[in-house]
C-alpha cells in the first residue's frame, strides 16, 4: 500500500477546482481501493431554450417524429447531437 498526501481543506468550490487542475489525483488517492460506482437515476442537466420555427419547418418535423414513434422535441435533440458529434 502506498502512503497518500491528505487531501486538503477547500474554502470554495473555485478554490477546489484550481487545485485539482494542478495535481494529479494520485498522489492524493489511492485508487487501488477504488470500486465501479453506478449512478442509475443520474440525469444530464439540461436548460430550456425557445427557438421560433416556420410552421411548415415544424410540421415537417412532427410528422417525422411521428413516423419514428418518437416525441418532436427529442428527435431534434437526437438531430442536432448527430450533427455536433
């Protein structure tokens, strides 16, 4: 078993952060002892947007989601996650 430094006492979140962009985890941790965590209800934050669309464009875009069985609003997330990736 490896000796570790202890982690140090962080004032602010901001603080933390600059720490840890300049240390590596290693030498604080002791990953060893690690074990897989599961987070199943963990949810990506998201944040509502409002975008004005033609309504023909809309249209076009219910139908299309309406023929894959999916709701509008999630295949053009699934449309524009393809086109940034």
């Amino acid at each position: 078993m490896r000796k570790t430094k202890p982690v140090p006492v962080f004032k602010s979140e901001a603080e933390e952060r600059k720490f840890w962009e300049k240390h590596g985890s290693t030498d604080y941790i002791d990953w060893s002892k690690a074990s897989p965590a599961r987070f199943p209800n963990l949810k990506p934050s998201t944040t509502a947007i409002s975008i004005r669309l033609p309504s023909g464009l809309l249209e076009q875009i219910k139908i299309a989601a309406n023929k894959r069985d999916v709701p509008y609003q999630s295949l053009i997330k699934m449309w524009l996650a393809e086109k940034i990736g």
